[in-house]
C-alpha cells in the first residue's frame, strides 16, 4: 500500500497526543501510566492539562494539526464538559485544520449516549473502543470491567450519534481463549461493521499482576498451536470481510486507517501533553513526568520561560545513526514498507550502503518483499517482526 494515507512530504502537519491518566480500576496486563481516583479530582488534572496545552503551543508555530487522540487511561471517565473545555483550548491556541482526525479512546461501561452526543458536538470523530473479547469470561479473566453487552450499548449508541469512524480494540492469546472463543470474538464483532480494528496479542509485562500469576504457575497461555490457528483465522476473517492489513496490529476499511498513528510511523513530528505523554520534534524526543502529585503542583508558567526543565524527562536528541534505525523499524511495521528512494531523500545516503546485508539476508529468507524501490514484510516476516526489526539498530 503507498503512503496515501498521510502525505510524507507535507511538513506542515503535526499531531497532538493528549494523556488521560484515569482508569476505573487496573486491568491485570495492563502497565500504561493508568490509575484509580475519584472525580473529585478529575478538576484539577483538567486544570493543569489545559494550561500546558495552552504554552505548549508555542511549540507548533509553523505547523498545522492533522490529528488529535486522546487517549489513557480511560479518557471516557471524564465529564464530558472537560472533554469540551481541552478541546476548546486546542483550538484556541493552535491551527487544527478541517479535516483532521479527532480520535478519543472509550471504555464501554463508562460511555453513555448523552457523553457521545457532547462528544460529536465537541469535533470527535472517531472512537476508539476498548473491548478486547466478546466473551465475558475472557473478559473477567483480562480483569475489565465491562461485559460484552455493555460494548454493544455503547457501539450502537454511537452510530445513533452519527459516528461512522470507529475502531474496536481486541486481544488474542488471553488465558483461556481457544480458537473457537476467537472465531466466536470475530463474527461477533464483524457483524457490526466496524471502521476499524486493532488486534494485539497479549504481552506479559513487569509489574502485572499477570506476570506475577505467571511466575507462581496460576497463569496459562495458549499454546503455540493455539497462537497459530488464531493468527490464521485473524486473516481470513480480515480478508473475507473486506479489511486490509495496513500495519502489524492495525487493520481498516479503504479510506479508515488510523491517520494519528501512521503519523507515528511516518515521522510525522507530534507534541503529547498530560502525565507521561511522549513527544518528537526537530529531532528531539521527550515525555512529560510521571509523578501525578508533581504534574498537579508545577509552576508551568515558569518552567516554561525556563525550556520545561520540570516537566520534561527522558529528553534525547537523536542521532543521524538513530534517526536512520527508527525509519526502518517504524517504516517497516506499515504493510507499504520503506522507500529506498525516501531514504536517499532524507539521509542522503544509499540505503544498501547501511542496511544492505540486513536487507539481502531477509530477503533471501522470504521475511523481507523487495518490489521496485520498497521494502516490505512478506507475511511470515510480519509473524516474526521484533526479532527482524532488531537488526536495523545502528551503533
């Protein structure tokens, strides 16, 4: 597929990524920057966010928004009124053009039509919906709070609304989950109609509570045979249905990719705002601080006139070598792949003379598609991406 999804040479564009902290409670894989508390506090972070919002936008001088998400944690939690007033600064203080992709991540148990409705009036249009499993077991198992019948109310509210950009998040390799409960997930939602989806595989991370149910042997996994069966009728559902795979874990209807996060692989430049959020510019990347108490308590008019030596963390300037590692990884994870001549363009360097052997050795394995002037995975390349993607890491 060719980069028509964005244009890669429009450098005007820009994205916003806006971090929603807040979570009903924690799923058992779940390590986002996500946390319980009570509304009451839900002011006071809104507070904040708009402010950093409004100074932070000085930033995009010379760049229009293609694209908003804004994601959490829960972000549906909220009252919609602060939905409306982030909105508001946004497009107070930067250009957001026309046709950009307003994007807001919900949980089902905690949307309702009115929130919706306020949702469609503040610009939104698309929804991203965390359901994961049409089963209510797996479900428990995940630890959500919702049951499948509540992501029912929620879609079919939202199409009430007029929402005709949605995506649905699923989960494979969840204990428990057979190839049946699979197929089962995948009818249940294909029927629907969706826009969009997004199928993740479930990982294992540091400080879950499903690492440590792993580690004590209270865990069990599908197995590998398992794994394959469902990956299988992953594409076949997708194919028969009419939806292209246009990145590892992303798949759409023509026209309904998720614009915001091909930006991402595309080196579009973003600006992410609230707890955690992660930006890149002018070949730079940092995030905003992790500690709540300290978001909520800084100065940030100061720690502005001062280059936000506070609020920023993890600030990385990247180097020619590194920049060159993240336009193959990134690139390669959209099913269009990497241009060689993009490459040339921007480094002013032949891509063979860097990457060649890596590129001739996956070719030769099959893992890697050559075609004219693109490299791209073939489908067992894709199967076997994070072992493949290492070897672009440059020294």
């Amino acid at each position: 597929m060719p980069d028509s999804i964005i244009d890669v040479n429009d450098t005007k564009q820009m994205e916003l990524y806006i971090h929603v902290p807040f979570c009903t409670r924690k799923c058992f894989y779940c390590d986002f920057l996500s946390f319980p508390v009570h509304e009451t506090e839900h002011q006071a972070y809104v507070d904040q966010l708009v402010k950093e919002l409004a100074l932070g936008s000085a930033m995009a001088a010379g760049h229009e928004i293609s694209s908003i998400f804004i994601g959490g944690g829960t972000p549906s939690l909220l009252d919609p009124k602060h939905i409306v007033r982030i909105l508001d600064t946004v497009r107070a203080h930067y250009v957001v053009r026309k046709d950009a992709e307003i994007t807001i991540e919900v949980n089902p148990a905690s949307t309702i039509q009115y929130k919706l409705k306020a949702y469609r009036a503040a610009g939104i249009n698309r929804l991203s919906i965390g359901l994961q499993s049409a089963n209510d077991a797996e479900l428990k198992t995940l630890g959500r709070i919702h049951i499948f019948d509540d992501f029912l109310k929620c879609f079919q509210s939202a199409r009430m609304e007029g929402f005709q950009n949605i995506n649905i998040d699923l989960m494979n390799d969840i204990p428990g989950q057979t190839v049946r409960s699979w197929k089962d997930t995948l009818r249940h939602v294909l029927m629907l109609k969706p826009e969009h989806l997004s199928i993740y595989n479930l990982i294992i991370e540091d400080g879950t509570p499903f690492k440590k149910m792993l580690s004590d042997g209270a865990l069990s996994l599908p197995n590998e045979g398992v794994q394959m069966m469902i990956d299988f009728e992953t594409k076949s559902a997708m194919e028969k249905y009419g939806y292209h795979r246009y990145e590892v874990s992303n798949y759409a209807k023509p026209g309904f990719e998720c614009r915001h996060n091909y930006g991402y692989w595309s080196n579009v430049p973003y600006l992410g705002f609230g707890l955690g959020a992660s930006s890149y510019l002018e070949h730079t990347r940092w995030s905003v601080i992790r500690d709540y108490q300290a978001f909520l308590d800084l100065d940030l008019e100061a720690d502005a006139r001062n280059g936000y030596p506070q609020l920023f963390t993890d600030v990385e300037k990247l180097t020619r070598n590194d920049e060159m590692a993240e336009f193959m990884f990134l690139g390669l994870r959209r099913t269009a792949g990497i241009s060689e001549i993009e490459f040339t363009s921007r480094f002013q360097v032949d891509i063979h003379s860097v990457y060649g052997p890596v590129l001739d050795r996956y070719t030769a394995e099959g893992l890697l598609i050559h075609e004219g002037y693109r490299y791209r995975f073939s489908d067992h390349g894709f199967d076997v991406s994070n072992q493949v993607l290492s070897d672009f890491l440059l020294d």
